[in-house]
C-alpha cells in the first residue's frame, strides 16, 4: 500500500504556481457569485415592491402554512378582513417573504434556527428556495 502510494504521488507533476492560479481562480468565481447574490438580495424592498410581492401572494391563494401545514390567520395576507373574523394580537404573526411565500412567523424563525448549521450564509425559502427578505404582515 505504502509503495502504491508513493508510486501515485510521483506521477502527479506538483507545479506549484499552477495550483496557485487553480487557487485563485476558484476565488473569483465565488466572488463573482456572492455579488450576484447580493446585488440581487441585498438591497432593501421598498413599500411598492412589497405591494406588488403581496399582490403575487395573493394570486397563489395559500390558506395554511407550508411549514406546519395549520391555517394562516385569516386578513393577515388579505383573504378576509380582520375584524370579521376576530383576529386578535395573540394570534400567530404571518410573514410574507420577498419570493411571494407566506409563512407563520413562528414557523419560519424555527426552520431558520434549525438551519443554521448550513454552510450558506443565508437563508432561503424552504418551498423555492430563493434567498429571501422578510415582512410580518399586520393581522
């Protein structure tokens, strides 16, 4: 085992300034690529981008949470309005992420504690999985 090691370690050709650029290389492209993300993520949504992603919300007519699969308040992404239905300040938080998804609040910052062991240094939507920006909507 030992010989075929060092048989297989002769044969590669170590050029060190090629492992180098190698190096370098792959640095830039990371870098190209967290740019990209960031010019598309990073910067703040105005009050009409939310308007226009709550709208997209809207269309897709979700009426429970995706995480816990329970109902989603009603008024809170605008099916009903809040005072028919009794909706009150301990009722769980709905928050409305800038891909359109609609979450519980809670559910949302569990799956972002859970997930904070992965090696992204974002978080993305669990159902498209965009990175995301986040609203709580008013019940």
């Amino acid at each position: 085992f030992t010989e075929i090691s060092h048989r297989l370690l002769c044969s590669y050709s170590t050029n060190i300034e090629d492992l180098f650029w190698e190096i370098d290389h792959c640095l830039a492209i990371n870098r190209s690529v967290l740019q990209q993300l960031e010019d598309r993520c990073g910067h703040e949504l105005t009050d009409e981008d939310w308007e226009k992603i709550q709208i997209q919300a809207l269309r897709r007519e979700s009426y429970e949470c995706p995480i816990c699969l329970t109902p989603l308040p009603a008024g809170a992404d605008g099916h009903q309005d809040a005072r028919e239905t009794g909706c009150s300040r301990s009722s769980r938080e709905t928050v409305l992420l800038s891909c359109s998804h609609v979450f519980h609040h809670t559910c949302l910052l569990a799956l972002e504690e859970f997930s904070l062991g992965d090696s992204s240094p974002f978080h993305v939507c669990p159902l498209c999985r965009s990175g995301y920006q986040k609203k709580i909507l008013e019940c």
